[in-house]
C-alpha cells in the first residue's frame, strides 16, 4: 500500500518509487554491506592512530560516522556509472 503514512511523523507522506516495488535484498548482502562498513570503520580507526602518532603527514579528514553513505552509494550504482570524488573542505 504506497502511499502510506510513517507513524510519530504527522504529514510525512512516504513513496516508494515503481522500480522499487518488491525490491528485497537476501540476508547475505545484507550481511556483505555490514562488513563493508565495519572494514571502513576499522581503516578510519587505524588510519587515526597512525595520524597521532605523526606516521601520516599533512590533513587527515576522518569518515568515521558516515561509512554507510560511501557503502550504499556504490551498492547501488551500476555498471559503467561515473563517480567522482569532491574535496568539501578548503585547508588553506
């Protein structure tokens, strides 16, 4: 049943597009997105203590927070899309 209200939300309406429409995923890429964003988590973490401990130069701008943007981006692109990175921050 689309549209339908969300429940605590008054005046949300939520639609979910055509294509979507039965769109389900196995347990297993549940699963496989899970331990893409522990991985990220896990390199961020290290990728810090190697930042203090002066063995990375320069800025580091940690992820740590936002690994489930850069998974679902990639899980839901398809073959042969471009995706370009963008600096958001000015260091200068």
């Amino acid at each position: 049943m689309y549209p339908k209200q969300r429940r605590g939300f008054p005046g949300v309406i939520l639609c979910e597009p055509e294509f979507l429409k039965g769109a389900m995923m196995e347990k297993e890429e549940y699963l496989d997105l899970y331990y893409q964003m522990v991985l990220i988590r896990l390199l961020e973490e290290e990728s810090a203590q190697l930042y203090q401990q002066g063995k990375i130069g320069g800025f580091l701008h940690l992820y740590i927070g936002q690994e489930a943007v850069s998974t679902g981006l990639i899980s839901g692109s398809w073959s042969g899309d471009q995706l370009r990175g963008q600096r958001q921050r000015s260091d200068g």
